[in-house]
C-alpha cells in the first residue's frame, strides 16, 4: 500500500448477489485527496462504497482502507474500521423522532463516547461546523432538505473521520442547495478530511475542479475533465 493512501484497492471484483458490478479495478485514493465517482445509475457508485466501509465482501482482489485488509477484517474489527470512515447517503438516514442534537448523541454512544461534557462540546463543534448550531433542538422534520443533510454530515463527522464518503449526497435537493452542500464538502476537504463523493451531478466539477473516477463498463478508472466534457457532447 503506497504510502499516505487511505484507499488502495488491486484488480478488485465485486459482486451483488449473483451480479457482477465491478471487475478488475485498481485504484488509490491518497490522504487529503477530494474525489468525485462519476457513473450512471448502476454502474456501481453505492457498490462500491459498500465496499469501502465493509458492507459488501470483495469478490476477488485486495482492497485496503485506512490501514484495514478488507479480505482479512474481522467482526470485531469492523466497528473500528468504521469509526474512520464519515458515510453520507442520499435520504439523510436521520431518526426523526429525536433532535438533531440527540441524532448525533446517539451515534456518539453507539461509538463508545462516555464524557458527557466532551460529548457536548463535541456535539455543539459538528452542528457549528455545518452551519446547524441553531438548530439542535430541532427535530429533523422541523429542518428543510438542505438542513438535514446538513445534519447527516454533521453525524458523519462526529468520530472525525479520515474519510468522507458520499453516496449521491445532493440527489434529493435541488440545484442551488446542492451546491451549498457541495461547498460545505469543499470546506471540509480544507480542513484535512479525505473525501469520495459519488455524484451525477457534472456541473460540480465546474465550481470546484477535482480527480474523478469513474464507474463504467464494470470497472473504476481515472478520468480527466477534458474526457468528460467529450463524453457529454456525445
């Protein structure tokens, strides 16, 4: 595994059920790095990341994440492994009959945080960082679309993650509240965060240029920008 990659996967398959999405694909993803993961619907953007977090078995191949073999992880590793990855998902995940305050408490339990005073500091830090402070005594249904992502993220940062991954985070906004969560992703990244985000939304890569890979013809490959557009055009 290179060093500083918190992504390293080798000639990796994956299978969903007797399906087969992703086939012999290589790839690193480095320390610090903002990744989109470019894709129809289908194509094994969600697969993939179920990978990434141990929620789907490789198939074939070796894949490493954050220091973790995912073809030698353990049961009892996996809660450890899952500390260091922030997941994100398209309908926000939230449990609405608590407060956006009491959504991160439990995850913060569920994760081994005892310290009430640490826990609340911690808490007020995630909800300030994505602009929620206000709002955490709010229930989520209290909370525009935009907001509850927001709270999403904010659950996704709780354990300070070495990586965000996205699965199609702005999929259920519309365009100008989506580019407000792209930019809290973008400021995040500033901040040291690695971050994967699966999107189809190309015009993201025009506010904020970045590495892309994409997800075609059951494989994963870098592609540059210029190819995008072509492809686009076509």
């Amino acid at each position: 595994m290179a060093q500083d990659a918190v992504i390293h996967f080798q000639h990796v398959s994956i299978a969903y059920g007797l399906q087969t999405v992703i086939e012999n694909a290589s790839f690193t993803i480095q320390k610090g790095e903002f990744v989109y993961l470019l894709g129809k619907t289908g194509s094994g953007k969600t697969s993939l990341l179920r990978t990434i977090y141990a929620d789907l078995p490789l198939h074939t191949g070796k894949g490493q994440v954050v220091g973790y073999v995912l073809n030698q992880i353990t049961r009892k590793e996996l809660p450890f492994l899952r500390r260091k990855l922030g997941i994100v998902f398209q309908d926000f995940q939230l449990f609405y009959d608590r407060t956006a305050a009491d959504n991160l408490l439990f995850v913060m339990k569920a994760t081994g945080w005892t310290d009430r005073l640490k826990m609340k500091t911690r808490i007020n830090e995630v909800l300030m960082q994505v602009g929620l402070l206000h709002a955490s005594d709010k229930f989520p249904h209290q909370l525009s679309g935009g907001e509850q992502q927001r709270l999403a993220i904010a659950r996704a940062l709780i354990n300070d993650p070495y990586i965000l991954l996205a699965d199609e985070p702005t999929g259920n906004l519309d365009p100008a509240v989506a580019c407000d969560i792209l930019d809290l992703f973008v400021r995040i990244h500033h901040g040291g965060t690695t971050v994967l985000m699966a999107t189809h939304h190309h015009a993201f890569l025009k506010r904020f240029p970045a590495r892309v890979l994409l997800c075609e013809n059951q494989t994963v490959r870098d592609i540059s920008r210029e190819q995008i557009i072509r492809k686009l055009n076509q």
